[in-house]
C-alpha cells in the first residue's frame, strides 16, 4: 500500500514539473489546423524530444500504470502509354510502352525500364541491360553488380540511377563534431551511372540518404526520392544527405506540434540527373504507413493520424473521446519547382487511403477517398467518404457515409470525376460528380459481382477494371475466385454499364496488378492490354467413380487482350514462359511480372528471362533471352 501511495506522489509530482500543455486543453493543442514544427538543429531535435515525450513516456511507465490504478479504477484501456522517350536510343524503335504511371509527366521508379532498344532490370544484387530490339539478335549486353538490394530506378537517355538499400555504416553530422561520426544504420544510396556505353556502365556519382527507399518520382531530368528512417528517441539524431563523406545537406526536420504513438523520419530528397548542383530536402516526422502522390508542381505525403491513447481523455470521467471521432488522417503539402522542395501546408482529414490512386489534383485543389471506421455504440461503423481539399489543405467540399458497411478497393480520378469501388458483397462502382469542388455529389452506380481492385481509363468513356470475381457461399457470405477483367461503358454517367467481362481461372489465381499498377500495359493505337497471370485451372479425373472429381494445376504467364470498345475484349493469345511448379510463389522464377511493346513487339519479362513475341500473334514466339 504505501508503495502505491509514493507512486501516486510521484505521479502528481510529475505533472506539477513538466512543462507541457495539459491535455485536457484540446482546444490548443492537435487539432486539425496545426503547422508543423521547424527543427534546424540537432540540441532543437533533442529538446523537441525531451518535451514532447516526457508526458508520454510518463503515462507509459510502470509507476504511473499502478497509480492509475489507484485514481481511475475501472478506467478502460484504450498509362502506360505507347510514346516516344525524350531521348532516343539509335537504332532503336521508333514507338515503345513506358511505365505505367498515374500522372503523365510524372515517372515513377520501377525494378524495370525500358527506352525503345534497352531493357534495363534490377534482380537480386545486380543490374542487367539486354539489347532487345530487333529481337533476333537479343543479347545480354552487361551485368553491374549493386551493394545491397536495388529498390528502383529511372532511365534518362544515357544516364540511369538506382536506389540501393543497406544495413551498414553511416555518418552523423552533429553540430558539436568537426568531423563526422560513424553509426549503424538503415541506409539508400542513389548511384548514378554513365551508360552511354552499355557493355560498361561507369558509376559517376553516389548520394547517401537516410532510411530505406520508400519511394520514387521523377519529372523531367529531376528525381525526386523519399526515404524512411526509424527513430532514435534515447540518441535522436538529425537527417543528413552525404556524398562520400562530405555533407550534402542537413534539412529541416518538420515536427507536429505534438507527437504520435510512433515516429518516423522521412526525407523528401531531390537531385538532377544531368548535374552535380545541390541536393534539396526536406524531412519531417509521421507515422509508419505513408501514401505518396506527386503532380508536376506538388508533392503530397499523408498518412495515418495514431494519437497515443490517452489523446482527448476526460479525467473525471475516465473515458477518451477519441473512438468516437473515427481515424483521421494527416497530410502534407510540398511545393516543387525544377528540383526546390519547400513545406507549403498541413491539414486532416477523416478516414484512411487506399493508395497514392486516392489522392488527385486538379485544378490547385486536392481531392480524396477515403474509408472510415468509427465506433458508436459498441460497434464499430464503416462506410466511406470524398473530399475536396484547398490549396491551404482546409476542407472545401465533401461527400460521406458511401457504402456503409463496404471499404473502398479501388479509386481513379479523372478531371471532374471519379470512379471509385466499394466491396462487401458485391462490387458498386460509383460514378462521382467533382465539377462543383465546393458540393461533390453522386452521378451513377453500377452494382456487379465481385471487384476491381485497379482502375484504369480506356478512352473518356470507357474505363477498365482488373480485380477478382466472386461467388456466394450456403451461408451467404461471398468467397473470391478467379481473376476478372471488365470494360464499363462510362458514356452515360447516370448509368454506367458493363460491355464485358472476363474470369481468369479458378480461386487462387491472381495477377500482379492487383497489387501494383506498374504491371499492367495498354496501348490503345494497337489495341493491346497484357496482365501477368498465374492461373490455377480444374483438371477434371476420369478414372474415378465418382462423378465431378477434379484436380487443379498451374499456368503462368501472360494474357494477351484486343479491345473493341463496342463489343468488349478479344482473346488475342497467352504467353507462357515456363512450366509452373506446384509450390512456386507467383513472384518466383520465370513468372511474368512485366511486360514491354516495342513497334511491333510484345516483350514479357519476369526475374530471368525476356520472350519477345510477334504483337500479333503472341504465341509466335520471337525471341527467348535468359540472364
């Protein structure tokens, strides 16, 4: 007991000496139009640290759990696009597919690229260039060896950069130090090559950042990359972007007013590809999950708003007001113009994203989607909302309590609309009207078996989805099967309608671009869509004497569609690379990830071998390149 008592003294002790805000002053303190801190120092990051955690840290120690115990019993616990590159490659074709990107103008890395003749991949530790085009005389032209595990890269005619993570040596740059200290750490570094000889790539350049590669984006000769870093709370310790060992740039670090359960570091980092001018940067504090999107003038970063449990507690009735607000989510703007990265503004919104295809900009103001859970009434509620944000990041326009009950699976903005997919049971997509910024309203909606978990624009009215089929269980639930493809006629936005739809195999198969976008192709002039596949098909047996009796099998490769957007999809052929193994994981040997055009060549690439196939007929096969 008297134990307990001097615990309860401490604790009061506490809170008459550390110099916070109180938390029961909610007014002053998260709320929903706070800017973020300037840090610019190392002491400012420490005392930033010292401040702002004590009181969490004090909530969190033993001491103040037994005391509470005592004052508050009972107390809860809480497009792809055929186009040619801005620099030609001689010899090589005359149109080619570039990575399948959200915002034109606006690339994004990827583990592979391509300039008309070249393939460039990123596999394991090495970098591997392939003369491709004609496809009668592929070669592997040379294999780079990378330190630790390529992330991405970007092509820009004889110049190409790869971000490369690694565990190992890194230097702290403090302000008391002549020279800089050596930590262990997470780390990426960008190297820059000199291809104009492709048989013998010369590294010119190498830029260390901190954290590991999150992200990539690059608009016109300038990249821009987003790295994560874990933080140090018992040494914190200030970003810094190096070359060698001679410091490039210590940012500013950007701190909410007051901190989350969990922090990380992330630096918004630029550089030109054609020069050695300074790198430019920014780094700021968020939580663990971090949605990117990047338009030609402005990056927004947002994430998941996690205040510590204790956030919003009414201290004499022992309860949070918290759940009751729902998930909100916080997100940044930063202004971009040729390679200068500068914080422009901060705001919230209710609900979490999907991915960067939740977040659009048009026309200076933002707009997203978002699904949210609340709970009320001792059950959780969940439907899901659009808003329109200013410039200043202030809420303008919304639209909520969509679907209630479902979560949003896929979302496309395009000008004044968007297309957006909900699911529980079956698949509503919902036509969206954003021509009013200030008054969002609904156009249309079409409800359908199964879901599209991407959407992608065909022409300005017709759209395709790419997700999974379903079907209905005895008990009433729903249970995914194949992979389904459809095309919606979006002509009437009152009443959008399926022209066709197509189901890949049996529960089980799926498709990389289910989960990432940069794997599905289109070229409209030629009438071509290709998705990777690994399909799992029924084998039915015959020497049985039962009847209906099945086994199921393997095949991967790649789906090779025409489209008519009159009648639908036509079976142009499929592309197989190698026989499937029973327990072979989609992403494993010769299974397709990517696919590439060039003229009048298809290329499919997985993570050993290029098949170069005639447009045409894709099962004329052209060309078979093993690295």
């Amino acid at each position: 007991m008297m134990i307990r008592i001097a615990a309860v003294l401490i604790v009061l002790l506490v809170l008459l000496v550390i110099p916070v805000v109180s938390v029961t002053d909610t007014d002053s303190i998260g709320t929903d139009t706070e800017t973020l801190i300037e840090i610019t120092s190392e002491q400012e990051f420490k005392d930033y640290i010292e401040n702002q955690t004590r009181w969490y840290d004090q909530l969190y120690s033993s001491s103040y759990r037994e005391a509470e115990d005592i004052m508050y019993e009972a107390a809860p616990m809480p497009s792809a696009s055929m186009a040619t590159a801005g620099k030609s490659v001689s010899d090589g074709a005359a149109e080619y597919s570039t990575t399948n990107v959200q915002v034109t103008g606006v690339d994004e890395a990827d583990y592979l690229k391509n300039d008309g003749k070249y393939i460039y991949i990123l596999r394991d530790s090495s970098l591997i260039i392939t003369d491709v085009y004609p496809p009668q005389s592929g070669t592997v032209v040379s294999e780079t060896e990378l330190d630790g595990s390529p992330a991405g890269m970007f092509i820009d005619g004889d110049l190409l950069v790869t971000f490369i993570n690694e565990y190992g040596n890194r230097y702290n740059y403090n302000d008391e130090e002549i020279a800089p200290s050596s930590i262990r750490g997470d780390i990426t570094r960008a190297w820059i090559f000199d291809i104009s000889d492709r048989a013998h790539p010369e590294r010119i350049r190498e830029i260390t950042f901190p954290g590991t590669f999150e992200n990539g984006r690059m608009i016109g000769e300038v990249v821009y990359v987003i790295t994560r870093d874990s933080m140090y709370y018992s040494e914190p310790v200030m970003p810094a972007i190096y070359e060698g060992t001679d410091l490039l740039i210590r940012p500013s670090l950007w701190c909410p007013p007051v901190p989350m359960n969990q922090f990380n570091i992330y630096t918004l980092a630029s550089f030109d590809l054609t020069d050695t001018r300074n790198v430019q940067a920014s780094s700021f504090l968020m939580g663990w999950d971090n949605t990117l999107y990047v338009s030609a003038d402005n990056a927004y970063l947002a994430y998941k708003k996690w205040n510590p449990y204790w956030w919003n507690w009414n201290w004499q009735s022992g309860s949070s007001s918290q759940s009751d607000e729902g998930q909100k989510s916080v997100i940044h703007r930063f202004g971009l113009d040729e390679g200068e990265i500068t914080y422009q503004a901060t705001g919230t919104f209710p609900g979490y994203l999907l991915n960067q295809f939740s977040l659009d900009e048009f026309e200076d103001n933002i707009r997203v989607a978002t699904t949210n859970e609340q709970y009320k009434t001792d059950t959780w509620v969940q439907d899901n909302n659009v808003y329109v944000l200013s410039p200043s990041l202030d809420i303008i326009g919304r639209l909520e309590h969509l679907a209630q009950g479902e979560k949003i699976y896929s979302a496309r903005f395009m000008g004044d609309l968007l297309y957006l997919v909900t699911f529980k049971q079956i698949d509503p997509l919902f036509v969206i009207d954003l021509s009013n910024p200030r008054q969002p309203g609904i156009l249309g909606e079409l409800k359908i078996p199964g879901y599209s978990d991407y959407l992608h624009p065909y022409d300005s009215t017709h759209l395709i989805g790419v997700g999974k089929d379903t079907e209905e269980t005895v008990s009433g639930g729903v249970v995914t099967t194949g992979v389904k493809v459809a095309l919606f006629d979006i002509s009437d936005l009152n009443n959008p309608t399926v022209i066709d739809s197509r189901v890949i195999g049996e529960k089980g198969s799926t498709s990389e671009v289910l989960e990432d976008h940069k794997a599905f192709l289109l070229d409209r002039n030629k009438s071509i869509m290709v998705l990777p596949i690994k399909e799992i098909v029924k084998i039915p047996l015959t020497d049985t004497i039962f009847p209906d009796s099945y086994t199921t099998a393997s095949w991967q490769g790649a789906y090779v569609f025409g489209i008519d957007p009159k009648s639908g999809f036509i079976d142009t052929g499929r592309i197989a690379q190698d026989q499937m193994r029973p327990n072979d994981y989609y992403w494993s040997g010769s299974s397709v990830r990517r696919s590439a055009v060039m003229d009048s060549v298809l290329y499919t690439i997985s993570d050993n071998r290029i098949i170069g196939s005639d447009i045409n007929n894709p099962e004329n096969r052209l060309m078979m390149l093993n690295f």
